[in-house]
C-alpha cells in the first residue's frame, strides 16, 4: 500500500525502525546517566546548590531584577522593531526605485551583520559619541542591536507575507478605484498579518533569547549576568543557576508563544463570516416589489 507522500514500510524496514528506535534510547539513556554521574561525582545535585532558590532571597536580589531589565530590553526592541520593519518590508516593494533600492540595502546590510557586533557597535558609538551614563549604555547598545537586526528580518517578513497573498486581491483594489497606499493598508495588509504571525512570534521569540547575549558581553544586568553573582554568592552552584535561569527562559517564551497561538485563532475566527445575512422576508419583498413594478 503506498501514499503520495511515501511508500509504506514492509516487515522488514519496520524491524529495522524498532532497532534504530531501541538503540538510539539506549544510548540517550547511557548519556543521561553519564551527565548524572558526572554531575553528582563533583557535588552540582547536592541539596545545598539548589536550596537558595526556594527562599525569596535568591529572586528578589537576583533573578527578578535580572527579570525585570530583559524584558524591559525585550519589550524596547519589539515596539521598536515591529513598526520599523513593517515600514522597510513595505517600502521594498514601492513602484519607486528611490524608495525600494535604499531601502533593500539598509536591510540586507543590517541582516547580514550578527546581532553580537551591532550591539558591542552600539557600544562603543554611545561611549564615544553621546552622554549616556556607563550605567545606561549596556541598555541602549542592547536595544540598538536588537532593533537594527530585528527590523530589517521583519521586514522580510513582512514583504514575503504581502507577496504571498493572491494577485487578485490587488487586482480587485485597483478595480474598484482604491490607490496603492489603500490597498496596501486597507486590503493586503489585514490578510497577510494572520499568515506573517508565527514568523513574526519566532522572531520576537528570538529578541528574547538575544537579549542574553548582552549579558555575556556587554556587562548588561540581564537575567544571564544574575549566574555569575549567585554562583558566586551560594557557593559555585553553576548548574542550579543556569538551570533556573534556563527554565525561566522557556516559561517566558512559551507564554508568548501560547499568547501568539490564541491570537491568531481570535483573527481566524474573525475573518470566517464577514458578509451581510439577509432574512428571506427581506429578499422575498423585493421579488414582490420588482414583479408588481
């Protein structure tokens, strides 16, 4: 029995697929083990590192503020970045080349350049350039990078969610007398932002995990810099903290996601009946009206 998408499997592939399944479980159980073995051989699952985090002291000193400051830096990337890609994904399609040529440059310049260096850039730019106390400035360089990475793989995004609609949506705007900013704003974009929604959710997803990186570089008071002063505090108790902090991150991103999952649900919802019902006593009087007329 086959199908359009593969050839059913014979006795012989579905033994080969249950030996390939026992053997690749055997050995990820053989790893789990080792990383157990190893972990409780130098003390990272004892009791003691992993103790702090049930008391308040622990959040409330390090990982709340660590909190606090990435998704202040998360949600300053996304209000920012959102709009500001959404105007460059739609100015590349302009009929003008004034408009569409800079505009491709700026984002295929910003989007080939790690998000990492835009940020250590942004840096080095307002230590040099501006008056940005050294407290502020791992905030502004960390939002620079994001929002000038972020915007221009948004405006991807949005051009490749406009360009994926049917041609005959523009078609029937310009029939019925509707200009190009119309259209664009009243027709094409309503209906490319259900489609553009989980690549749009992945990237905010991203801006969220990116955040980390100024952490690790820029001496940002992010979640991830909370590790190096708790393991340090409660006694080199590295594992526990990246663990929680890990666990943290994963909480944070799959409420975003869920979030992102029912809203495109609620817009799917919306757009399944649109139209005007007429009541059958309504068309029943105009058929009596037109045939006494």
């Amino acid at each position: 029995m086959t199908s359009v998408l593969y050839d059913a499997q014979g006795p012989r592939a579905k033994r080969r697929n249950v030996l390939y399944t026992v053997v690749f479980l055997v050995a990820l159980a053989a790893l789990l083990w080792w990383v157990y073995k190893s972990l409780d051989s130098k003390g990272q699952l004892d009791w003691e590192k992993w103790k702090p985090f049930t008391g308040s002291e622990a959040w409330t000193t390090y990982l709340l503020p660590g909190l606090e400051n990435t998704l202040i830096a998360a949600a300053l990337s996304m209000v920012i970045a959102l709009p500001l890609g959404a105007v460059f994904g739609i100015a590349r399609l302009s009929d003008h080349s004034w408009i569409r040529v800079p505009a491709a440059v700026v984002v295929e310049f910003f989007r080939a350049i790690p998000v990492l260096i835009l940020m250590i850039f942004g840096n080095a730019l307002f230590a040099q350039s501006t008056a940005i106390s050294s407290d502020d400035r791992p905030l502004y360089a960390v939002v620079t990078g994001l929002v000038l990475y972020n915007a221009a793989v948004l405006a991807e995004i949005v051009r490749a969610g406009i360009l994926a609609l049917p041609k005959g949506q523009t078609e029937a705007a310009h029939a019925i007398g509707l200009r190009k900013t119309q259209t664009m704003t009243s027709i094409l974009l309503p209906q490319a932002v259900t489609a553009m929604l989980p690549a749009i959710v992945s990237q905010l997803v991203v801006i969220v995990k990116d955040t980390a990186l100024g952490g690790a570089i820029l001496t940002f008071p992010d979640l991830l810099a909370a590790v190096s002063s708790m393991s340090s505090y409660y006694g080199a108790n590295v594992i526990a903290s990246f663990t929680i902090v890990a666990l943290i991150f994963v909480v944070l991103n799959f409420s975003i996601t869920s979030f992102a999952s029912w809203l495109e649900q609620r817009l799917r919802r919306g757009k399944k009946s649109t139209g005007v019902v007429l009541a059958p006593a309504a068309v029943g009087g105009g058929e009596s009206t037109g045939a006494s007329s």
